[in-house]
C-alpha cells in the first residue's frame, strides 16, 4: 500500500495535521506499520504538489492541517477502485533466501524451513490470541488480523510443500568410503606383463 493512499483515505474522514495523521494511519492497522512522521510531512508536501490536498490555516496549537481536494477524491477513488497488482517478479525475501539456501553450499535447507515454520507458528498463535480478545465492532482491525491470519496459514503451508519438493529432489549425497580406490582394470592387466 502507498502511503500516499492511506493518507488521502484518512483525509477523507475530514482535515488533519500530520500527527494526527500517523495516529489514525497506525490505528487502522492495528500497529502493523508505523509510520515516521518525516515521512507523513514529505508525502503531505508531495500530494500538495499533485494537487490531491490543501493545507487549511494554521490552529492555535500551531499545527497546520490538510483536507483532500476534489483531485485527491478521484484519485482515492481510482485508488480502490484498481486492484493490487502482483509484480512479475516476487520480492518475496523467504522465497528469495530459499532460493539462495538451496544454492550455496553448506546450508542446511530443512533447518531453515523448519526455523521458519517454528516462528510462523508462532505468529499465528499471537494473532489469533490476539483476534480472540477484540471487539466485533473494531471490524478494521479484525480484517487486518484475518489477512495475517491467512498470510501465516499460507506461509506454513508453503514451507511445508518447500520441504517435501526439497526431499523429493535432493540429490543422492555421496557416501564416503574408507576403503581404498580399485584400480582402473587397464592397470591391472598392464602389471603382470
């Protein structure tokens, strides 16, 4: 999600000042993403660069807020209006440090799955800990904590069909043996000669 978008959301409930602003972008995501206010101030100056909001006067407190322009409605608009894309190439950094597991030497695939796995479960035993003691009525952040949900379950799911393509198609090791090499059946017929 941009957080361009979130903020234009949020200002469509009505005018406020970047402070504000986090506060409500965090809390409607339940704390899944914070937000530096440097980085809510600098997306502010840009949607008013684009003309998506207006900065109203500054209140007594000296904090200046913004409210969404028509351009930044149908830019929101626009916004829910397009589904998420999914990119040509995943930047999924667990498929990624699979990938690269698979491939240098030395690692132990199965260990890193099953890390994985260990702290996925974990999460999703927090999250539904923590959907169990929310409000019906706090129903954004319960569809947060469903997606989690979800993305853990899938996750799991996932690194569980990771280790058995990786059992199914791990190479045979080599076995090592003690005994001495057999020579080449041309040498031995050579040496009696």
């Amino acid at each position: 999600m941009s957080i361009r978008h979130g903020l234009l959301a949020l200002l469509e409930r009505g005018p406020m000042y970047g402070y504000q602003l986090r506060a409500a972008f965090e809390e409607s995501v339940g704390g899944t993403w914070s937000l530096n206010i440097g980085q809510v101030y600098t997306t502010l100056s840009r949607l008013e660069r684009d003309g998506f909001v207006h900065p109203l006067p500054e209140n007594e407190g000296g904090q200046r807020p913004y409210e969404i322009a028509e351009a930044g409605r149908t830019e929101l608009a626009r916004w829910f209006a397009t589904p998420i894309e999914r990119t040509d190439r995943p930047r999924d950094e667990l498929a990624i440090k699979l990938a690269l597991a698979m491939t240098t030497p030395g690692v132990d695939v199965a260990a890193v799955v099953q890390s994985q796995r260990t702290a996925g479960v974990r999460a999703l035993q927090e999250y539904t800990r923590l959907k169990r003691g929310q409000d019906a009525g706090d129903l954004p952040w319960l569809l947060v904590l469903d997606a989690m949900i979800f993305q853990c379950e899938a996750e799991i799911r996932w690194l569980d069909h990771c280790e058995a393509m990786v059992l199914r198609h791990r190479p045979p090791t080599a076995v090592r043996s003690t005994a001495p090499a057999a020579e080449p059946a041309h040498d031995r017929e050579g040496a009696g000669r």
